[in-house]
C-alpha cells in the first residue's frame, strides 16, 4: 500500500514555483497574494499562517486585509474594488463562510476573475465546465486542484477509471468532478439524497471523500486495491481526522492519503502557484 502524503507533492510544486518567481523579479514583478479576512476563526488564521509562510519562503508576498466582524457589506466590496485595481496584487484569496449580514454571492462576482485564484465565481466555475478539458481561462478551487496534482504526482491515472466523489459543494465536490471528467473519467457524485451510496463507493477504483464530516466513509464503502483519497478536515476529541475510517481504508487500499499529512498539505502551494500564473499573464 502508498501512503500519498502532500509534502513532496507541495515541494515540488513550490520548486517550480521558485524558478517562476525569480525570473519575475528580474522584471520587478513580486507575485502577490490579498488575503480577505472578516473577523477571527481559528481555522482561517491557521490557514493564513501556513499560506504566508509558504508565499515568504518562496519568495513571493502577502498582503492582508482584515475586517471586523461586524463591517458593512460596504466596506467589504470597497476592499475588494481596491484590490481589484492594484497591479501590484495578483492573486484574491477570500475566507468564507462571510458573516450573516453580508451577501456573499454579490462579493464573490465583484472578485476579478484574472486574480480569482482560488475558483469563487460562477464566471470561473462555468468557464471550468466549458473548458471541456482544454485551456481554461479560469482558476480552479485550490482544494480540488490539490487532489489532481497528487493524482498526478503519484501516477494514478483516472483515463476510464470510475471514480465517487462523496460531497457535492461548489468548494470541492462539484469542481472537482468536472476536473476528473475533463481528465477521462467516469464519475459518480454522491450524497445525502444518493441511494445506495455504500455500493456506488464499493464498485468505485477511486473514492473521493469531500463531504465534511468525520468519518462518514467507512469500511462498508471499501472494496479491494481501491485508491481513497479523504479532502476532509475535521476535529474529533481535539484531534483532526478526515472524511474517512482511515484505520478501515488501509486494509483494503492500493493508495491512501493521510489526515492529517495529505490532500490539505498540496493547497497552500496550489494557492502559490495560482498566484504566480497569474501573475505571470497579468
């Protein structure tokens, strides 16, 4: 069995990235990341603490913009409208869920779509489906692209594979589908209203756990040689664990991805390299 861990994907993504960043400042252009922050949770400033070390590390820059909790929706699209215009800055990352007050499907539409690197509007997510696996003129979500680059890194090719994505959200779920498809593959998106979830899984060669809920794959959705993958990150007694029974899964993988260690270690350097393509066409 294969562990797939992310730290070797992420380094050599971030590598690549280096070389891209260097002969970009030749030019004096310093790929640049905005972070949009409102408010205070623990999980974004972890987030943003490992995004930031690994933009510094590479040479590349942060930029951050943090509203209170309680800002105006007006306030937020005028930080947005800023950054928008600022050539320095090509890359918007925004965490979200926004606060309840504010209308999120309005701010994700005002992001421009040259520095919506990490797929928020529906511009990108349509221009993701129309691509039909040629160039597309969009940024995928990091999280799903983070899935692909390990797929590829380890060499598991999904060309006729039938693949279940466990979980349906514009985040990961649906993007990602349409990303395996584009790469040949024969795809099941299942969730709460799926029937017969547990044999759609079983009859699977990959499974894709994005649901967000501890352990919602378990034994009874595994077959033999099956490679699982588990984009979950949740907290259980104070301890992370995936989407998946991870200690069920290595009984029954061919290749398996940790929590944590795996899927969620590959997003901070997708994030970079996003930034830099960008900033690159910009």
């Amino acid at each position: 069995m294969t562990e797939m861990r992310g730290a070797p994907v992420a380094t050599a993504i971030t590598d690549v990235c280096k070389e891209k960043i260097a002969k970009l400042k030749e030019k004096g252009i310093v790929p640049t990341l905005a972070i949009v922050r409102v408010g205070n949770k623990g999980a974004d400033e972890a987030y943003e603490k490992g995004a930031e070390k690994r933009f510094f590390s590479a040479g590349a820059d942060v930029k951050k913009y943090i509203l209170p909790e309680d800002a105006s929706q007006e306030d937020l699209e005028k930080t947005i409208k800023s950054i928008n215009d600022d050539n320095g800055i090509h890359g918007i990352l925004l965490f979200r869920p926004l606060p309840k007050h504010m209308d999120e499907d309005r701010i994700k539409q005002l992001i421009s779509m040259k520095k919506d690197i990490d797929g928020m509007s529906y511009a990108g997510l349509g221009s993701l489906i129309a691509s039909k696996g040629g160039k597309n003129q969009s940024y995928a979500p990091c999280t799903p692209t983070a899935v692909i680059e390990m797929l590829d890194y380890y060499g598991i090719d999904v060309t006729g594979k039938k693949i279940a994505v466990v979980g349906r959200s514009s985040v990961v779920g649906l993007p990602l589908a349409v990303m395996l498809i584009n790469k040949n593959a024969t795809v099941t998106v299942c969730h709460t209203k799926t029937k017969n979830m547990q044999e759609e899984c079983r009859n699977a060669d990959i499974i894709i756990a994005a649901a967000g809920k501890a352990n919602v794959v378990g034994e009874e959705h595994f077959s033999e040689g099956q490679v699982l993958i588990d984009v979950g990150i949740n907290f259980v007694d104070g301890k992370m664990c995936g989407d998946m029974d991870y200690q069920a899964a290595i009984k029954y993988a061919s290749a398996v991805t940790p929590v944590p260690g795996g899927v969620g270690a590959v997003t901070t350097s997708v994030l970079l390299k996003h930034t830099v393509n960008s900033a690159e066409n910009i």
